[in-house]
C-alpha cells in the first residue's frame, strides 16, 4: 500500500511536471518570439524549492505545489502602458505586453494549448511507431439475456465494423465511440458483419439519457455485449465458503446450471449473483467426467437495498493469447512518415470527445462526478506506469489534450479568457476596460475554485 501510494505520487509530480512544463513553455517562446521580456518561468505554484537566473534574465522557479505553472510577462498587469506615449519611446516599454498587438497577444494566450496538442501528436506519433495500434477485433463474443443489444438484434459472434458510422478495428475504438454518446437520447448505430451472412447490416439501439449518472460507464456492459468470454473455469475456492461446501474444486469447468448451459464466466457470475439463498444444480468438467452438485449461494447486500449471491470462488486466470485464436488479434503498423496521420486523426478526435464531455457537464446531460482531481490523476497515473511505457504515453497524451482543451475554455483567468478579451478587442477596436477584466478576474478565481473543490470532492467520495 505504501508502495502503491509512493508511485501514485512520483507518476503524478512527474506527470504534472511534463504537461505544465510543456505548457508554459508555448507561451515562453512565443512571447520570446514576439518581443515580450519574460521576468519569471515557473512551473508549479507556493514556495519556491529551486530558483536561478539563466543568461537571458528569465528568473526560473521549480515549486513546491505541482498543480500549474505560469509565465509572468513584463506590463502583463498594465493595458496603459501600450498607450503612454512617453513610456512607449522606452525599450523596456516596447517589450511589455500591454504594447503588443492584439494579434501578437492572441498568439501568445494560444501558444500554451496549442504546446499540448503539439505533445499529443507527438506521443501519438511515438506509439504509432514503436507499438502501432493493437487489439482484439470486436466479434461480440456473448450477450446478456434480455440485454438492450440482443434485443437489438445483435447475436454472438457479430463482428461491430462501424459505431454511428465511424470505423472500429478493435474494441477500443467500440468503446471509445460508444462513450461519445454518453448522456445523450437517441439511437445507437451499429454496423455489424453478422456471424449468419455474408451482408453488412445496421442494428439501431435506442438509448435515453444513456448513463447519464454514471460515475465509471461502461457501455458494453449496459448493452449487455460481452467482447471477450472468459471460460467458467475455477481457478480456486475459499475456505469455509458455499462453493467449497458444495465440493467445487480448482480447475472445475461449470457446464450447465439448472440445465441452462453456461456460455463463460461472465455468464456463471450473473447466474450465482441473481440466485442467492436458492438451490441450484450445477454440472461441472472435473478431468474425464462430468460431476453434479447442489449449490447454495449465499446472500449478500449492498448499500443496503440489493441483495445478491456469492459463492466465494474466483476464475482461473488465463493470458489473451491462451483464450483468443490468432485471427482475432488486430495489429496496425506505421512507417516515421505514415505514423503522423493517425496521430493528428487520435488528438482531433479526443480533442472533440473532452469538448463535447465539458459541454454535457454544463448543461447537465452527464454528472459533475465524472471531474477528477490530483487523486485520481495520481492513482490512474500510477497504475498506468506499472502497466507499462505505452499505457502511461497514453494516458499522458490524453491528460495533455484534456488542459490544452479546458485551458481555451473562455473563463477569465484561463488562456480562453485571454483569448476573448483579445477577440473583443479586435471587433471593437479598444482594449476590454480594466474594470470588466477585475470583475473578469474575480469570476475566473471563484469558477476554478469551485471546479477544484469539486474535483477533489469527488476523489475523496471515490476513495470511501
């Protein structure tokens, strides 16, 4: 635990550390670029840890919160500079920020986010070359009884070509699609190669308000669509529990319950949790014969209104490569050159996910609850580092891509907000008043205030 909790930390510092880094550095060199003298580059926020003054003047600053990061500009805080006539002859007022164009000003809001879509594309790109793209091919390897999905139509061993018309080579892709309509009320298209024909077909689910209030959704669970069968196989069984009681023994492979075949474990684990305290006749493989015994699940409950059974046994684990055939596996690979396609197609299209995902949040289509705070980033961040080098590129490429987007939202204080001023300047052709940019500022401080109470509000709920 001490360990877990010691990674988590280091993934996170080191993780914060890159994108904020990566971050303020697009506003340091174009600010460089545009004739702005930069005072202080820091990265993290509080006391100073590091500080030193490189050969440019630029005072840089490692600090102690790792939460952020800015790039303090000379005249940021003074719009009046730029229109003192006598300051302007200055050469230290010629490099304010208040004296640039608003052009140049824009650039430079921008440059923070556009830095992190850049960081994107490139650890996209890393991917691409060094792994490509890998997975299972979606052939639907089971259903729920009554699910949504088979009644649909979709049977087992359909293979899901395209979501809403957009192609899906494996699961991930099924998923990620899929979760695009989180929250929304209409139909699901699913274009399917049937196992039973040779002809492309589309199966429409109609979906309401689809897991609005899900904090984790998983849409091919609520569709009742199992992408991988994992044989009902025992890989062992507690002490003093049901199954040991009704004789259940390692490497058992259950065939039928109550003469209804079990197709896999996913299967086995609905019958037992939709059956406690009820006897059940349960045939299982055991060696060269086939073994009958009677099998009581026990009741259990949760948060204190649904009951369910256990039996107190857990699957034998086995490898994809021991569970799927070789033609089920898809692997994709790229050239230096071929790679960058599909790295710019990977960050536009999760740029279009998180923008769409803040815009259900605001107007309620799905829960505040899905915002994380620096606990759960520290916990994913780890995980995905002990996963290995690919996972964790992943999650930080997406990490990056979700501050550049939030970063342009237009809330004063954020980049964004720069970026409004800017664009009313440009229409008006007057600099927003100092006064509306006060109140601007007071607004931005309570809205991203508000939002990090929350995040860390649901970090804490996550961990209870």
């Amino acid at each position: 635990m001490v360990l877990q909790t010691l990674i988590s930390v280091v993934a996170l510092i080191l993780t914060l550390g890159i994108l904020v880094t990566i971050h303020e550095y697009g506003h340091f060199w174009v600010a460089r670029r545009c004739g702005v003298k930069v005072l202080r580059f820091s990265v993290g926020f509080g006391r100073p840890l590091k500080t030193w003054v490189g050969e440019d003047g630029v005072e840089y600053v490692i600090a102690a919160i790792p939460l952020g990061g800015y790039v303090k500009m000379l005249g940021q805080d003074d719009l009046r500079v730029a229109d003192d006539a006598n300051a302007a002859l200055s050469s230290q007022a010629a490099q304010s920020w208040g004296a640039k164009t608003t052009a140049q000003r824009a650039s430079i809001a921008a440059a923070g986010p556009i830095a992190n879509f850049l960081l994107a594309i490139f650890v996209f790109w890393l991917i691409n070359i060094f792994y490509g793209v890998s997975g299972i091919s979606p052939v639907v390897s089971g259903l729920q009884d009554e699910s949504k999905a088979a009644l649909a139509g979709l049977k087992e061993g359909d293979e899901i070509l395209a979501v809403d018309g957009e192609e899906t080579v494996i699961w991930q892709q099924v998923i990620m699609q899929m979760l695009s309509r989180l929250g929304e009320t209409g139909t699901l298209v699913l274009t399917i190669d049937p196992a039973d024909s040779n002809a492309t077909r589309d199966i429409y689910i109609p979906i309401s308000t689809w897991m609005s209030s899900e904090t984790e959704p998983n849409p091919l669970s609520d569709l009742g669509i199992i992408q991988l069968e994992i044989p009902a196989i025992i890989g062992g069984v507690i002490s003093g529990g049901p199954a040991e009681q009704a004789g259940l023994m390692a490497r058992d492979s259950v065939l039928t319950v109550d003469g209804r075949e079990i197709r896999g474990w996913t299967h086995w684990v609905e019958e037992i949790r939709s059956s406690p305290e009820l006897d059940l006749n349960v045939v299982v493989q055991r060696g060269g014969e086939q073994v009958a015994l009677k099998l009581v699940p026990e009741a259990r409950s949760q948060d204190d209104t649904l009951t369910y059974g256990s039996i107190g046994a857990y699957v034998l684990e086995a490898s994809i490569s021991e569970l799927l055939p070789p033609e089920r596996r898809r692997e994709i690979r790229f050239g230096l050159l071929s790679a960058i396609g599909p790295a710019l197609q990977e960050t536009w299209s999760k740029s279009v996910f998180v923008l769409n995902s803040v815009k259900k949040m605001i107007i309620g289509l799905i829960s505040v609850k899905n915002i994380n705070g620096p606990i759960t980033i520290a916990q994913v961040a780890g995980e995905t580092a002990s996963y290995g080098l690919e996972v964790y590129l992943s999650f930080l490429a997406l990490l990056s891509i979700s501050l550049g987007v939030l970063n342009l939202l237009p809330i004063p204080i954020l980049d964004g907000g720069q970026l409004l001023y800017c664009a009313i300047e440009a229409i008006t052709r007057k600099p927003v008043s100092e006064r509306i940019q006060a109140w601007g500022l007071q607004l931005g401080l309570l809205m991203i205030s508000g939002i990090t109470i929350l995040a860390i509000y649901n970090d804490v709920n996550r961990l209870l």
